[in-house]
C-alpha cells in the first residue's frame, strides 16, 4: 500500500516537473505584482529574493504568506511571479530614490493625521463635508 502511494506521488511529482517551466503571461505578471504591493509592499521594503536559499525563501514565503491572510489563488500568483523573478525572467520594478521615499511618507503621514482622507472636506469631490 505505501509503495503504491510512494508510486502516485512520484508520478505526479515528476509529470509536474516534467512539464517545464510555466512561466508568466503579462496579465499574469502585472496581476502578480499587484498582489505584491498590496500584500507585501504595504507592510515592508523589497527583499531580495535571489540573496535568499530555497529553504529560507520558502520558509519566508510561507510565514508571510499566513501573516497577510492570502488566499490560495493570491499565494500560488505571488510565488509564480517571485520565482520567475528569482530565475531572473521578471526585472526588477523601478523603486523611488531615498528622499523621494521620505517626501512620499511625510505627505502620508500629513494627509492621515488630517483624519479627513485624500483631500479636505471642501475640496473632496467639490463638495462641502
């Protein structure tokens, strides 16, 4: 009974790794970048996948995976798209310079202490709040 299951999960194992490499659409790559930002870039800097081994990256990957409440659809995207990037068939998104970085947090900081939202109450889609 164990070599018969050994036997299915090699066989499958194999066929999925057989299939070579199933890389990206452009949908699939901007849709895999979304979720990044919305999942990853929101809470912490780029890290650098490639400085990472396999089994730390994997770890990594599963740990954050649960900390951002991922669906299963969104995980499978996100480790497509950091893995094409990995084997270096994804650029690198362009990233803001420094100062740039700390004149976009001073205006997010401002815009949030006013408790208003984007805009003041009289300006807010032209109308008065």
């Amino acid at each position: 009974m164990r070599t018969a299951v050994l036997c299915v999960l090699l066989s499958v194992a194999t066929a999925s790794a057989g299939s070579g490499t199933n890389e990206l659409t452009a949908k699939e790559i901007t849709a895999g970048r979304k979720v990044y930002v919305a999942k990853c870039a929101k809470c912490h800097k780029f890290y650098e996948p490639k400085s990472y081994s396999e089994g730390d990256w994997g770890r990594w990957m599963e740990a954050m995976s649960r900390k951002s409440k991922l669906k299963t659809d969104q995980d499978k995207l996100l480790r497509r798209y950091l893995d094409e990037y990995r084997a270096g068939r994804i650029p690198k998104a362009k990233q803001f310079s420094r100062p740039r970085r700390a004149s976009l947090r001073t205006f997010a900081r401002r815009v949030c202490a006013r408790g208003k939202g984007w805009g003041s109450s009289r300006t807010f889609h032209g109308r008065p709040g």
